[in-house]
C-alpha cells in the first residue's frame, strides 16, 4: 500500500475526525476527514474525465490551504503528476515550468499570480478548484476508482534552483516519496505529527512532507495560516507572529529555514509563556540553508532544542535529519534508514538510496550527477564522524579557488561573522584583486577593530579575510558597493546577498 492509499484510508475510516485547520478566530475553518477524502475522489474523477493522456502533468498554481491538499491528493490517488508551481516565480521561470504541464489546478490567489503577474489567459485547461464540487455535479461525471499505480510512477516534478534562472525539475517517484516518509515515520515518533503548523510554501517538496503528508500519515491535523498572511520567504511575513501562531494552534512540529532561530531566541527573551512553549512543546527542524551553530548553542541555554536536517529534493526531499536521540550540536544527524553516504576524496557527499529521483526535465550546470554504480554526487561538502553523524561545511560551487592554491568555502566563515555585534549582513567572495574579501552590512551596534581582533583569533591563515568592505543597512552606500567588480562568483553581488539572506 502507497502512502497515497494509506492516506485515503485514514481519511475514510475516521470521516468525523478534523483534519485540516485554515485560518484563527473568526475565519477559522475545519475540515473533517471524510469531507476532503470525498471532496478528493470527486476532484480526481473530474480530472481523470477531462485528461484521458496516463502521461498527464497538471501545474498547482495555489496557495497553502485545504484546497492545495486535496488537488495534491486527487492528482496522486488518480495517476497525475503534480507539479508545483511557487507563487514567487517570475513569468519567465513560471513559463519554463508551465510549458510541462497539460493543465492547471488554481484557486483565486493561482488566478491572480496567473494573469497578472505571470500574464496568461484562463483558458480550458485551466481547472478552478474551490468551484469543482458544483462542476462535478453539475456535470454529472461518475466517480471513477483509482487506478493501480506502480512505485516507479513520476508522481511529482519538483522545481529546484539552478546556475541559470531556469528553474530544474527533478523527477521524482511515487515508491521514492514512499520511502522517505517510512524511514521518517521509523526516525521520528508519530506523536510529533499531531500538530503541524504549515509555514513556508507547499510548492517545497519538503513541506509536502512534513506538512501534508507525515500529518495524514499519523491521523494528525494540519494547520493553515490566514490566507492573507505571507509566508516565511514571502515578502512582508512577520516573522515573530509565525512564533506565535506556532502557540496559538498548539504546533508539535515545525520544520524552518535558519533565519527562524534569530526569531526564537528574540521571543523566548521576551516572551516567558512562549519560551515555555518552545522549550517542551514543539520539535523544531531546521534546514535549507547553512545554520548558525552558535544560535543553536544560545537556544539549548535557553532548554530549547532545534534539530538540523539536511536534504535535496533529488533524493526525496531528506537525507539524514536529528532528533531528540540522536542529536550533535552542528550535524545535520543520522542518515535515514534507507540511506547510504560516504564522503569522497574531494570532501563531498555522496548518496545511495532508494529514494533517489529519476532525473532532470531541465539539464542545469549544477544538476547533481550519478555514478554508474548509482552514487548521488550531493555538491556538498561534509564529513561524518566516528559516531556516524553526517556534518554539512559548504557547497562545492561556491569554494574559492585562493591565488596561493589553497581553497575556502565560504558558508561558515558568513554565518561567523553575522553571529558578531552589529553585522546584519555578510559574503566572502575575491575581489577584482584576487584578494579574500568579506562585506558586511552593518548596524549602530558595529565596532569594526573589534571585529578585526576577532577574525585574527577566529580565523586560520587561510579563511581570514585580506579585506573588510563595510556599509551601513540604513544608507545607500551599500548599493555603491554592489557594483564593485569581483571574481569568482557568477552571480552579482546583489544576488550573493540575497541568497545568503
């Protein structure tokens, strides 16, 4: 049994039972399990009835909500690949990605980001979700049953960044996605699945985990923010309200990006009834992004753990990921059950498992390669220990390449030196000059020969900075600064930031 079918059986056997949560207080909607177990058979039947093709992709243009659920679930139940497009997309990268697709699920928000911002028509492969229940009735479509689908089925193709603006679709299976969640439900107790609060986009095939189906999985229930409220990584999203509608609706997990620990730790000092929650309540998972060690350390003063993940969605969406029992301040954690790494001669990560995707709809300059005997280079740089805890240090493409032969890779010595009094912002990059350069984005609260005091102790030869290019955040010579030329990095500096943000 999949976990598609696992999830429609839940949905069937406890049809009273509240699955889904949208919204607070007076726009608070609650959706039972057997409303979106009916509501996902009738989706899937109408689908099936316009698109006969057993090769059919369909697009999600929609934002995080019940609705998202159930087309997610219609479309995998009835043998539909699903791809996801983020609301965040540019038309040029929404039109690569849609150019796949035989036809689209949106809601009004997908209507909007559609038309306006993507400037496509609605046309007669576009399918309006909410309004499916009058359609299908309307159009008297007789349910069909699900299909058989085999484990090897292209269930999703899920977008992931590249060196060009061409988004990658990495292919993965439906046995593939299967197993990644058995190997998490073995890794992390069904408890913690009680609660989800989903906070960053749905379009992310990790929060398709973590968020939709791990829930489903252990009969617990899924919570959906306000529909007006952005998300984490969307613009304008308060962060600190996050942390308290984590409390409002009891959360037992969340899975963040790392700019959510600076957050934690602001509120906990703050706020004695949320750090209360945080420290007992809640398993946080962070990842996606290199972690401030320190934080974590100033978090666990606190009696508040948060674990680290690490994954890619070529394998599935997770690697290795830590828990309460197998836990190292700075890893990443254990590798899953169904999970092989070893670390090759140059550093670098490498996988085996029965998870990994089923290749590329796009070839990008930093598509992850296969050995013949099925070794998944990662790109990234890490070691394990004597314990067998996976440890994440950089990413391949970003080392630089140093004048005097030795290499660095950045991503630690930036988080660093953004752990330091009055820096808001850092990047290490070479400058016109082949010399090592860090900039920094500054506050009131920065003390530039302290710094440099620190570096000298922090730092090896090799990693301490030659140059500190400084700017204030609340002026404009830090777009001055921008324009400075450097080498080594494809991207412009503005785009070096921003990603490191």
């Amino acid at each position: 049994m999949t976990f598609v079918s696992k999830i429609i059986s839940n949905l069937k056997a406890n049809p009273d039972r509240i699955c889904i949560v949208s919204g607070l207080d007076d726009s608070k909607r609650e959706y039972s399990s057997g409303e979106i177990y009916n509501q996902v058979i009738e989706l899937g039947s109408y689908i099936r009835s316009l698109i006969t093709r057993k090769d059919a992709t369909i697009g999600i243009v929609m934002q995080n909500s019940a609705d998202w659920v159930i087309a997610d679930l219609a479309c995998l139940l009835y043998g539909i690949t699903v791809l996801p497009l983020p609301l965040g997309f540019s038309r040029y990268q929404a039109e690569f990605l849609a150019n796949q697709c035989d036809a689209f699920l949106i809601d009004e928000r997908g209507r909007q980001v559609l038309t306006e911002k993507w400037q496509q028509s609605i046309t007669s492969n576009v399918i309006i979700v909410p309004e499916i229940t009058s359609q299908q009735k309307n159009t008297h479509i007789a349910i069909q049953p699900p299909p058989t689908i085999s484990p090897d089925w292209i269930c999703k193709i899920i977008h992931t960044s590249g060196t060009t603006s061409r988004p990658k679709g990495v292919r993965q299976s439906l046995g593939g996605i299967d197993t990644v969640l058995d190997s998490l439900l073995q890794r992390v107790p069904s408890k913690h699945h009680k609660t989800y609060l989903s906070v960053v986009p749905l379009s992310l095939l990790i929060e398709q985990v973590t968020a939709i189906y791990l829930p489903l999985l252990s009969e617990g229930t899924i919570h959906f923010l306000e529909p007006e409220l952005p998300l984490i990584g969307e613009r304008n999203c308060k962060l600190e309200d996050i942390v308290h509608r984590l409390k409002y609706v009891g959360a037992t997990a969340v899975t963040v990006p790392p700019i959510m620990l600076d957050v934690f730790l602001s509120t906990a000092t703050k706020n004695e009834e949320l750090k209360k929650y945080l420290q007992g309540n809640i398993v946080i998972t962070v990842g996606g992004a290199p972690v401030s060690v320190e934080k974590i350390k100033a978090l666990r003063k606190l009696n508040i753990y948060v674990y680290e993940g690490y994954g890619l969605s070529e394998n599935g969406s997770v690697v290795s990921v830590g828990t309460a029992d197998v836990n190292r301040i700075g890893s990443v954690g254990k590798p899953l059950p169904h999970v092989t790494v070893r670390i090759n001669q140059d550093n670098i990560i490498e996988i085996k498992s029965s998870s990994l995707f089923f290749g590329y709809s796009e070839i990008d300059p930093s598509a992850c390669s296969i050995s013949p005997d099925g070794w998944l280079n990662t790109g990234d740089i890490g070691y394990i220990n004597d314990e067998g805890y996976l440890y994440v240090t950089g990413r391949v493409k970003n080392v630089l390449c140093l004048p005097n032969g030795r290499n660095v890779s950045p991503e630690q010595i930036e988080i660093s030196f953004k752990d330091q009094l009055g820096v808001e912002q850092a990047v290490l990059f070479l400058s016109h000059n082949h010399r090592l350069t860090a900039f920094l984005v500054i506050n009131s609260l920065f003390n530039k020969d302290a710094i440099q005091k620190w570096a000298e102790e922090a730092f090896s030869e090799v990693e301490r900075p030659d140059e500190l290019w400084v700017a204030a955040s609340n002026s404009d010579e830090w777009l001055s600064i921008m324009d400075k030329p450097i080498v080594q990095k494809r991207k412009s500096l503005a785009e070096i930031l921003q990603s490191r943000s």
